[in-house]
C-alpha cells in the first residue's frame, strides 16, 4: 500500500465506502500543540504521531488501514505558562475524541485506533475508550511509543533513556522526520546542543533533589512553568540516525498490532445474562452490528 492509498482525505466516499467494506482499520493520530523547549517547534506531538501512523500503514500486511486526519490538539494545560501551546479543556477533548469514534462507528468501520503522541493525553484518551467500548463501539488507543519501548531504550546514548520531554528520543524523531529539510535539523542540532541534561521532572522545585511523586509513580502533571527550561531529558544526545531507527521499529511494531487488532474477535458493549454475548468479529468476517 503507498502511503496515498492510505490517508483518509485523499480518498472519494466511494473509495472509503469500498476500504470500509472489506475491513479496514481507521488510524486517528492526535498529538498536541504545545511547546518544546527552545529547539523543537511546537507542533511536534502531532508531527511525529502523525508521521509513524502513516509510515505503519503502508506496512501491514493483511489488512488495510486508512489514516485518518490528524487531530493536532490536546490536553496540555501544563503547558500554557509558555507561548505557542493551544490546549483543549479535558471536557472538551474527551467530547472530540467520543464524536470522532462515534462517527466512524456510525459509519461502518469496525477497527478504530486513536495513535496519541502526548504523553498529557493518555489518562483522558483511556479513560474516554472505556466508556466508549462499554457503550458499544469497537475503539482502542496506543501511546506510540509504548508498542516498542522495550526496544528502543537501547538505542539512546544520553543520560536519560526513556521518554520525557522535547528529549533526546523526541528531538532524534524529529530529525528523522525533517531528513529533507537541512534548514530546519540544522537549526534543531545548534539549539539543543548546548542543552544540558535534565533528569529531575519539572515539577520538582530547583534546588530540591526528593520526587517521592516519580519513586511510587503517583498522578501529578509535569508543569512547565514560565521559567523553567521547557524539557525533560538529554536532547544534546539526539542524532538523526538513533531517529531513524527508532521510527523504522516503531511502525513496523504498530503495523503488527494493526493487522492482530484486525484479525481478533474481541468483546463488546455489555451482555447480561450467562449465555449472551456481544463481540466484534475480526474485519475480514461480515459485520454482526458495531
């Protein structure tokens, strides 16, 4: 499949009706637009989950998968003492995600997968698919880069080897995704070069060294306050070869779970009683409802 096969608005009614029909799965990426440090652009969330949910699409191998717009915006409100971050009200966010899941159901497709590339997103997002997988429409959700996390922390050089913020996983990405563009991957490696590595999470106050919130993984968001650095990690380490492989195994692991997410039936909606059922079959059974 090339990648404009796959993306929803380059397609006809006609051509999405026929891809509906025989058993698509419907890729959304969502991301945030919110800033990133002093060396990334602020739409960089959604550039790279957009990216790798395309690239994944043209590498699945037994069913077909329509990329989806993507919807740039997200729940960032600790993002919003700096410039550029345009952040959604989680009431409003969560009613967005319902009504793009609703109408894609309504429409026919019985695969609907929301790839998220903010980390500010995934308790909302989550919660929302619990409520509408309850209620009967067959949608999930994936951070993207959770599907080969186990892999790809091997792959970092710098001094913090997980995914923070505008960090050296994200900068090598967006390195990765802007290799045509000299100007900009130029402009991406002299502004994060002088960075220095960041370990504490930005909600530790300067000066203070105890995070008993990160020693038991307890809920507080990362607040990036006026004057703080706007990262979280080690982006002078970032290079456009540590990006380039990451991305390449991070679509070839999401192409996998699209094609299993497609060929599994999987429960839904609620049933009462001992001996009912309601489950979605794989998409390449005809439709029994949503």
């Amino acid at each position: 499949m090339t990648d404009r096969d796959s993306l929803w608005q380059n397609l006809t009614r006609d051509e999405i009706t026929q891809a509906r029909d025989a058993g698509a799965v419907v890729a959304i990426p969502i991301g945030a637009i919110e800033q990133h440090g002093s060396h990334l652009p602020v739409d960089t969330d959604a550039r790279l989950s957009t990216a790798i949910t395309r690239l994944a699409a043209t590498r699945v191998k037994a069913t077909k998968v329509l990329v989806a717009p993507s919807l740039p915006y997200g729940f960032s409100p600790h993002h919003l003492s700096h410039a550029g971050t345009i952040s959604l009200r989680l009431s409003t966010y969560l009613a967005v995600l319902g009504d793009i899941a609703s109408s894609l159901a309504q429409t026919g497709f019985r695969r609907i997968v929301f790839v998220n590339g903010h980390g500010g997103n995934s308790a909302p997002f989550r919660s929302k698919i619990a409520e509408l997988v309850t209620d009967g429409i067959p949608v999930t959700g994936v951070d993207y880069w959770a599907v080969a996390d186990a892999e790809w922390l091997n792959m970092l050089k710098g001094g913090l080897r997980r995914f923070g913020h505008a960090c050296e996983f994200e900068t090598s990405l967006m390195l990765a995704v802007g290799e045509g563009d000299p100007t900009a991957n130029q402009a991406i490696r002299e502004r994060s070069a002088p960075l220095k590595l960041r370990t504490l999470q930005p909600w530790v106050v300067p000066g203070e060294s105890s995070d008993p919130i990160s020693e038991v993984r307890a809920a507080w968001p990362p607040i990036f306050q006026g004057n703080d650095a706007g990262y979280h990690g080690d982006p002078a380490a970032a290079t456009i070869e540590t990006g380039q492989k990451i991305m390449q195994l991070i679509a070839d692991r999401l192409a996998d779970f699209f094609d299993k997410f497609a060929a599994m039936p999987i429960r839904l909606g609620t049933a009462m009683g001992k001996t009912a059922e309601h489950i979605s079959p794989p998409t390449s059974h005809p439709a029994k409802g949503v």
